[in-house]
C-alpha cells in the first residue's frame, strides 16, 4: 500500500465466481498480489484449484493473469477508506471465501524513533528499511488492513489471512542496551504467549492489526481470523548465502534478526492458514510465529548472546542446544503442517548424500576390480583359465 494517486478501476472488476463454498474449491482474494509474497501464495491457491483475485496497488506484472490470478484489481489499499476505492474493494471481496491479506508497507521505516535517535545508539540494520516516515507507514498499514478485514466480512469471508510480523515482537533500531528488545525478552525461545512488545512504528502497525482482527472475531462469529508473524524472509536465490559471520560485541544484530525463514515457508504458511480448518476456529483469531528452527549463524546460540547482547541467564522454555533459534514456530508446525527448512540441516542432508554418493562410487570401483591373485605356498599364482567349451 501507499499514500500516491489512486489506481482503482471505474468498475467493479469482472471475474469468475464460486457456485458453493468449500475446502475444496474456494473463491480466494490476495492483497498485495504484484509483490513477492503475495504473487506466490496466490499462485499457490491457483494451482490447488482456486479461483484466485488479486489486489494491488501496481499494475498486474506480466504473466500474473492466468497463472497466479483469474482476475486482478488495481487499487490504492490505504486510500480505500471511502470513496471510489472503498467501493471498488468491496466489489473485489464480494463472495470471498478466504482473503490473505499481504499489502503493507513490508518493513520498518528508516528513521528510528526520536529517543533513539536522541541516544545515538541507532544502527542501519543489515535489511531493507522503509522510505516512508513512521506516522505515515503507521497509518497507511493499519487503515488498509481495516479496510480490508471490514470488506472481506461484508463479503462474506470465512477466513481472514493476516501477514503479520515477527517485528511486532520487538524490533528496534538499537540492538543493545535499554531500547532493544533483547533487554525486555522474558524467557527463549520466544513463542506467542510472551506477548508482542514493538519498539517502533512498523512492529506496532502489525500488532495493531492483529488488534483489528481481534476485535472483528467479536462480532464476525461466521469469520476466523489468522496472522502470520514471519520473521526476516530469505529469499531463494539467497539460501546458498547462510549463515551470516557470526556478529559481535562491536557490530551487534538486533535479537529478532538472529532468526529467518526461507520464502517458501512462509508462501507455504499462507496457503495453509487459508485452507485448514483447524487453522482458527470462527469468531476467533489466532497468532503464529514462522521461524527456521536454526539461527542465521553456525555458532552455538546462547553463548553467542552472551558475548554479544549481553543476554545470559536466561529462562528456557524449551532446550536450546547448538545454533536453535531465538524464535519457537512449534504452534505453527504442528497447527499449520509447516516444517520449516533450516540452513544447517540442509547443509548436514547435502554432505550426507555426497558421502554415500562417494561411498557408491568407490564400491563401484571395488566391483569392478579382477580378483585377487590366489597365493600357492610362498608364491602367488594367477587364478585358473577358464575350462575349454
């Protein structure tokens, strides 16, 4: 979403409709569908036989229509408060059954909070930060997902896919001290019952769109409510490039960023919450955490917050041996069906199955040698010739 001139449609959008609502061939809109994300979990739905919607305030990519949607809205999510907008989005969820709702401003602003920035303690983060200020990507995010949630209800919508964010757990701009949210964590790893603490205006935007669902299930009893707090994505064509070098006292990382998860997890993660009934009961909301069991870094974990964050000492919920991650995504593996891919245990598959390919190989070899000569006494002799035909 953003705050720019508008896009929407003059008319409601024409589009393919569901005769009867089931698991099993659902009427799916997906906000954001021209980003990353959301082009993927729509896509996904297509294949498993959808009939797919997408929403977005840029134009349809090329080769989105007739693989990843049946129909696509062009419209400005923030600005769909009233208006031609609010009206063009209540055409596009009229007859949903299930909407995903992934258009946001996708990461925290650039400009830290103005205690931070009055402490100079403020680090540039190694992700990408967002241009907007923070009252404005407040804004745009919680006004569009409102909107949103108010149109899918109305639409009829028995499902309610939130991407949320790990962030609303406690990303700041400063890594340590005080201001950081390595300083407030309870116990590790963290889950969804230690609660959401964002430091700065992103993580509060998705928190209080977590709050908008919460209050929808109230009175929207025929509805249930999903949101998805995926930390830092990594991208495919990035998966080679783990782990990170280890981070140090000197150049320390914010504690939520110890944690990832690939692309298609979190893809994956979406199109579960969306098709699985046990995913959210109706009249309920329901808060997943979607981490890669592994941190970003091969050294063993709770030292390296020791050394690094100065985190020692620490409750643990559950063990956390070698490099476990600072997140626990065990509600969304055994909810979601999501098994989260992890660096390492890629790395172990992939040096486990180049030894069997080399033990293969050098068997290979031993089978192919002649025999041994046979020893006579003191002497070794060659096997016998074959008997003549």
């Amino acid at each position: 979403v953003g705050s720019g001139a508008t896009n929407a449609t003059n008319a409601p959008p024409q589009r393919s409709r569901c005769n009867q609502r089931s698991k099993h061939h659902m009427r799916a809109v997906v906000t954001g569908a021209a980003g990353r994300i959301g082009r993927g979990v729509a896509t996904a739905l297509r294949e498993r036989g959808h009939t797919v919607v997408g929403v977005d305030m840029a134009s349809a990519p090329p080769g989105l229509l007739g693989t990843g949607c049946d129909d696509f809205v062009t419209i400005d999510l923030a600005a769909a408060v009233a208006g031609q907008e609010r009206e063009c989005l209540t055409a596009a969820m009229d007859g949903a059954d299930v909407v995903v709702h992934c258009a946001a401003w996708p990461g925290p602003s650039a400009t830290p909070p103005p205690a931070v920035v009055a402490s100079g303690d403020a680090t540039k983060p190694p992700i990408g930060l967002e241009t907007a200020p923070p009252a404005v990507l407040l804004r745009d995010n919680v006004a569009s997902t409102s909107a949103v949630c108010d149109a899918a209800i109305a639409g009829g919508a028995s499902r309610f896919v939130f991407s949320s964010s790990a962030f609303a757990m406690g990303f700041s701009h400063v890594p340590r001290g005080p201001q950081a949210w390595s300083s407030k964590v309870g116990y590790l790893p963290v889950d969804e019952a230690h609660g959401a603490q964002p430091h700065e205006s992103y993580g509060l935007s998705k928190l209080a769109g977590e709050e908008i669902l919460e209050t929808a299930a109230r009175t929207a009893t025929d509805t249930s409510f999903v949101s998805l707090r995926f930390t830092n994505i990594v991208k495919r064509e990035l998966w080679s490039s783990l782990p990170w070098e280890a981070p140090t006292s000197a150049e320390p990382l914010q504690l939520v960023l110890w944690a990832y998860v690939h692309e298609d997890d979190v893809i994956r993660a979406h199109v579960a919450a969306a098709t699985r009934e046990d995913a959210a009961a109706r009249g309920s909301h329901e808060a997943y955490l979607l981490a890669a069991p592994d941190s970003r870094f091969a050294e063993p974990t709770l030292p390296l917050l020791a050394s690094v964050l100065g985190v020692e000492g620490m409750p643990l919920r559950s063990p956390m041996e070698g490099n476990a991650s600072v997140l626990c995504a065990r509600k969304a593996t055994e909810r979601l069906g999501v098994e989260f891919r992890a660096w390492s245990r890629d790395r172990a598959s992939s040096r486990d199955r180049a030894w069997s390919r080399e033990r293969e190989a050098s068997q290979s070899l031993v089978d192919a040698s002649p025999p041994p000569p046979r020893l006579v006494g003191n002497q070794a002799s060659s096997p016998p010739p074959p008997p003549p035909p």
